[in-house]
C-alpha cells in the first residue's frame, strides 16, 4: 500500500459533518462542499457522507486556486448570488 492510499483510509468526515448538512437541507439553507484536495482524493470522504448527487462539490480539479474560498466556490457551483 502506498503512502497516498494509506492516507486515504485514514481520512473521515468531521464528527456531526452528515447531521449538520442534513440540518441545514431540511432548514432550506444552501451549501456546498469545497475542498483544495483533487476529487480522487476526496472521494473516499464523500461518500462516507452521502451526498445527494445535486450537491455542488468545487475540488482543485474544478477550480483554478489551490484553496478555494466560500465566495469563490459559492459563484462556481451556482448555490449563491
């Protein structure tokens, strides 16, 4: 196993991440997942959260800056104004 993999299996979503992003569904509060790693990378955390497919997810691979911000990120996937 390389280093990258070994890595990866020891990435976990925060405690209370899928609760919290439930919550903020169900209150109609649009949000999205931003990350500064590549989607390969994130995949493995992604889907331990489940995402309903529609969710906007703004990685390295989507986006130009190596960390993307809030407002840069919100723009791209089109959840804000």
């Amino acid at each position: 196993m390389s280093d990258e993999e070994a890595a990866r299996l020891q990435v976990r979503p925060l405690p209370g991440a899928r609760e919290l992003l439930a919550f903020l569904s169900r209150a109609g509060v649009p949000w999205a997942i931003a990350t500064s790693g590549r989607l390969e990378s994130a995949r493995p955390v992604l889907a331990l959260l489940e995402l309903a497919p529609a969710v906007p997810v703004i990685t390295r691979d989507r986006w130009n800056m190596p960390s993307p911000t809030p407002t840069c990120s919100s723009r791209r996937s089109g959840s804000w104004a």
